[in-house]
C-alpha cells in the first residue's frame, strides 16, 4: 500500500501506511493482552475454560504475531524500495 495515510488521524485501518498499520496492531496486542491477563487476575474462575477456549486465544496470539511480522516485512519492503531524496 503505497502512500497509505502515515500523518494525522485516520479511522480506516486499511487507508494506513504499513508502518501504522504494525503499530496500530502492537498496540492493540498490548492492550488486549492487559485485559486478558486482568480478566484472569480478577475471575480465577475462568481458568476452568474448555479447552476449544484455549485454542482460540493461542489461535488469536498466532494471529496478531503473523500481522505483525507482515506489516513490518511490508514496511521494511516499502522503504527499501523508496529512492533516496536530494
């Protein structure tokens, strides 16, 4: 996504940059990651999940890892691929 919105505020995660878009996802990780581990601090109980439950937050974590490395590898890509400016 050449020219993707990388300055201001933008709504759309598919009108940002790559380099947005890999901190929009970090950030969301962090904060989703947060209340995951205050929902199990504050509700014990909920370590008895099926385990059909489980597999669906490693499946969530693999997921956000996987967007991550591919934002930044099209990031890396995009300013590898800019021309130096004089």
């Amino acid at each position: 996504m050449q020219g993707g919105c990388d300055k201001g505020f933008c709504i759309s995660y598919y009108k940002l940059s790559y380099r947005r878009k890999l901190i929009r996802t970090l950030w969301t990780f962090l904060f989703g990651s947060i209340a995951v581990v205050a929902l199990l601090y504050f509700r014990p109980v909920l370590w008895n999940w099926p385990m059909y439950v489980a597999l669906a937050i490693v499946a969530l974590v693999l997921i956000f890892i996987a967007q991550a490395v591919y934002n930044y590898s099209k990031w890396q890509s995009e300013v590898r691929a800019k021309p130096p400016q004089t």
